[in-house]
C-alpha cells in the first residue's frame, strides 16, 4: 500500500480512493455525514490556527511541513536499519520502541558528562574479560537508581550538560546516551570456545570465579537485568603521568655515569644497605627453618620463629607473633547416613597411641584375665583310657 502524496505532489488515483474511505470510516464512527465531518473538522482546525497565531492557510501549511518531515524521517530511519542489518552495527532503543543504529563519531558532550559522573557513583562493577581486555560490567537498575537520586539532581544544578531526570522513562532516556555515544554497550555472558572447531580441552582449564567472558549484543535494549560494560575509560592524565615518570626513571638510570659523585657514594651506600637486608631475610629464613626441625623432633608439634613470614598477610602482620607452635591440621572423620564415624575417624592419634603404650602392664594382665573368666578351662593332655571287657 502506497504511503501518503508528499507536499507538491498529485495523489494517485488508488491514494485518492484510500483517502476517500478512511475519511467515510471516521465520519461513521462518530455519527456524521462525510460532510459534517468535514465541517466540523474545518471548525477544528480554524480554533487550532487561532490559538497558534495563524490564518487557517499558514496552519494547514504547517501541519502539511510536518507531516512531510515526519514521512521523510520514517524513510530514513527504515534505510539505516537495513544498512545496519547489513553491516551488523549494534543498535540502541529508541523513542517507541524504534531501533536507532549506533554510528561511530565524536561522542554527544551530554553522554561524556554522564559517563563521567556515572565513572564516580558506586555502581558495583565487576571485572570482565571483552575481545581479551578486561573492562568494567555493571547492571542497568544501579546506573538507573543513580540517575534518580538526589546527588544527581545536585550535579545537574551544577553541570548544564547533564540531562536533567524526573521519573523513571526519563532515567531511561538519559542512559541511552550512552551507547548512542559508544560510551557504554549492552553485553551478555559468552562462551570463549564458541565459534571454534576444536573439541573440549583435554583438561578443566581454571576460571577465576565470577569473571565472566561477554560479548556486545546487536540489540542495545534498557533494563534492569541487562548488563552494561564501560567503553568509556576517563581522563588518561594519570597513565601520561605515569608513563613520563617511568621515563624519567629510564633516562636517570641510563645516565648513571654523569651524575655527581655524591649521589653516585649515596646510591652505592643505599644498594649496600638493601642487599644487607635481602641477606638478612634469606639467613633468618633458614635459621626458623633449622630451628622448625630441631624442635620438631624435641619438642613437637615443632616451634617457628615468626610463623606469619610466609604467609597472606601486611608487612608488619607477617612479623607477629615472634614465635609460635606449629599447627596441627585436624582430619575431619566421614559419616554415615546414620550420623555414626567411620573407621578411619576412630583410628587412634600418636598421643592417644603413647599413652597407651605408657600404661602399666597390670591393666593388660587385668584385662586378659577378665576376657577369660568367661571361658571353661579344659584339659589338653592326652591320655588313654581303659575299657573293661564284658
């Protein structure tokens, strides 16, 4: 079915013939003639190009200009579509439900300002891995409460580029900034073989619990569940900063010959006294380790100098205590479904073995004695016996 005739433009004769029976259609439906209809239209509009300031010719110019520009952006908005069906470009929601497509370019000024200041609230990111870089994932309803609490309304009375937000739907019209700018896309959970021909790894390969591999979704849709990934990384003056001080640091060492011959007494003084600490970290390292093995077998469960040196804790926690027993890992015995121990959990320890060992003989002289009380004695020895004859 052809759309309606442009402005300047004859209607055809099967556009006339359609035009002719939506206007019957809408005069039934309110109970008039097609020329009531027409009247009372007319009355319509004329009030309407007196509130607006207008002849009734300048009005009906207008709402043709309008019409024309709405028809025209439906075109448009169709042939991007399918140019990014095409190129496979991720789209964004628009207004009533219309798929935008995301174009690269210079990001809009408003979605940079809201990217930063979304950059500064707790949104309660998680690490990702996206095309083997890890970036910053974070759920649509946090970004959507931060947008509607009072801290941005303070930024926006602030900053005149942030867009100000009164309700949900706004919310989630101002989020859309975002992947219209490339700023922020939609991903989703991805399975880093997939795609790929070769089978499943002969071994489970380790997976950092709660890292996820994710991939951009084509379609950029607003809700609460979805998850969004930050492509917007801020101001780079710190890494600037960070790479010139690295180089400076370079350069300095490189020119080591040139410097005074104070600071080159002072650097060899402080390598000195740092080599000085390195061996003596590395002598007490083995001295506890000599002293764990003397008195392991003096003194068990054996003794360690400095027992947190080793472990995950701060510098200054991994010299407290100064010394300490070691540790015993107590094994946990495995239940029945009766809730009774196995045998394995009722075997004796080694204290429990030397204190039976210790004990007096008397009490196995007891026992034994004890367990044969029960029993009949019986006479082993042989014997012949006489049968008299008859």
């Amino acid at each position: 079915m052809s759309g309606p005739p442009l402005p300047g433009q004859q209607p055809s004769p099967q556009q006339m013939a359609a035009m002719q029976q939506q206007f019957a259609m809408e005069a039934q439906k309110r109970g008039m003639t097609p020329q009531q209809f027409q009247q009372w239209q007319r009355q319509q509009m004329e009030n309407d190009a007196k509130k607006a300031g207008l002849t009734f010719e300048q009005y009906v110019n207008k709402l043709k200009q309008q019409a024309y520009e709405h028809h025209m952006r439906e075109q448009q908005q169709m042939a991007q579509q399918q140019v990014a069906q095409q190129t496979g470009q991720p789209q964004a929601q628009g207004q009533g439900g219309q798929q935008v497509p995301i174009t690269p370019g210079a990001p809009d000024p408003k979605a940079v300002a809201l990217a930063k200041w979304l950059r500064g609230q707790d949104l309660k990111t998680r690490t990702c891995i996206l095309n083997g870089q890890r970036k910053d994932m974070f759920r649509v309803k946090r970004a959507l409460r931060a947008l509607q609490s009072p801290a941005y309304k303070t930024a926006c009375a602030k900053n005149a580029l942030l867009t100000p937000v009164t309700d949900t739907a706004t919310a989630s019209e101002t989020f859309k900034l975002l992947p219209l700018s490339l700023l922020a896309l939609r991903v989703s959970k991805s399975d880093p073989h997939e795609g790929h021909n070769h089978g499943p790894p002969p071994k489970p390969q380790k997976r950092v619990k709660g890292l996820w591999t994710v991939k951009i979704e084509q379609q950029q849709d607003i809700s609460d569940d979805l998850h969004y990934v930050w492509l917007y990384e801020g101001p780079q003056w710190k890494t600037k900063l960070y790479a010139a001080g690295a180089l400076v640091l370079i350069m300095a060492v490189v020119m080591f010959p040139l410097w005074p011959v104070t600071l080159r007494i002072g650097v060899w003084y402080l390598s000195m006294g740092m080599l000085g600490l390195i061996g003596l970290f590395f002598a007490m390292a083995i001295f506890r380790a000599i002293l764990f093995a003397v008195t392991y077998f003096a003194v068990p469960p054996g003794l360690w100098l400095y027992p947190n040196l080793f472990e995950d804790v701060g510098f200054f926690d991994s010299f407290r205590p100064v010394w300490g027993w070691q540790e015993e890992k107590k094994k946990k015995g495995k239940k029945n479904k009766d809730g009774t121990a196995t045998a394995e959990s009722k075997k004796p320890s080694k204290k429990d073995k030397k204190k039976t060992s210790e004990t007096p003989t008397t009490t196995e002289n007891t026992t034994a004695a004890s367990s044969t009380s029960g029993l009949k004695n019986r006479d082993l020895k042989a014997r012949i016996e006489e049968v008299e004859d008859d």
